[in-house]
C-alpha cells in the first residue's frame, strides 16, 4: 500500500522516525555514543580554531560521515540479528562490511585532520 501522507505532514512523520532512530542508536550502540561525543568535541574544536570555511566544512563534514555511516552500519546489524541468531556466511560478510565502512570513514576523518591541521599548523 502506497503511503497516504504527503507533504508537511510526511515531513514531520519523517523527521520523528529518525529522532526514534537518533535515539535507538545512542541507547543501543556503545560505538555509536562514543563516535558522536568524538564528534561534538571534533566539532567544537572546528569552530574554535582559526580556519576558513571550507577547511572547516571539511573537518567537521569528516566527523559527522562517521556517525552517518555508523547509523547504517547499526542498522544492518539489526536486520541481520532479527534474521536469526545462527551463524551464516553471509550475515557475517554483512556485518564485516559495514564495519569495514565505518572504519574507512574514520581513516578519511583523520586523514582529514592531519592534513588540515598540518597545513594550519606546518
């Protein structure tokens, strides 16, 4: 069945799923929590520093695509563990690769901050 709900309504339906996602992961996902308060620190010390926009775009743009891809990964791990307890090839090839993202995410975000800060501080 298609869904009925169309404009403001949709959007405000919408934005309440991912407040209920938001906060299944920080109650759920240790990494996730972890991750977001590296993140608000990150953040902070973006705006603190003396940069430009767009270095500061970058760094701060860095952090948040690891909570993004976090987010994903979380939820792949949920619908692999609501398909079954039981090991598989697959659900763990699954689980490997999302964590695979979250780990090459993190590698652009440091990589990310070195370079900038090389360049502000070098």
């Amino acid at each position: 069945m298609a869904n009925q709900v169309t404009g403001l309504t949709r959007i405000y339906k919408a934005a309440g799923y991912s407040a209920k996602g938001l906060s299944a992961a920080w109650k759920n996902e240790a990494a996730f929590r972890q991750e977001t308060v590296a993140a608000i620190i990150a953040i902070i010390l973006a705006f603190w520093l003396d940069i430009d926009v767009i270095t500061r775009i970058l760094l701060i743009g860095s952090v948040v695509l690891v909570i993004i891809i976090e987010v994903i990964n979380s939820a792949i791990e949920a619908v692999v563990d609501r398909i079954g307890s039981e090991f598989h090839e697959l659900s763990g090839r699954a689980k490997d690769m999302g964590s695979a993202a979250v780990f090459l995410a993190v590698l652009l975000a440091i990589f990310v901050w070195v370079t900038a800060l090389w360049h502000h501080f070098g």
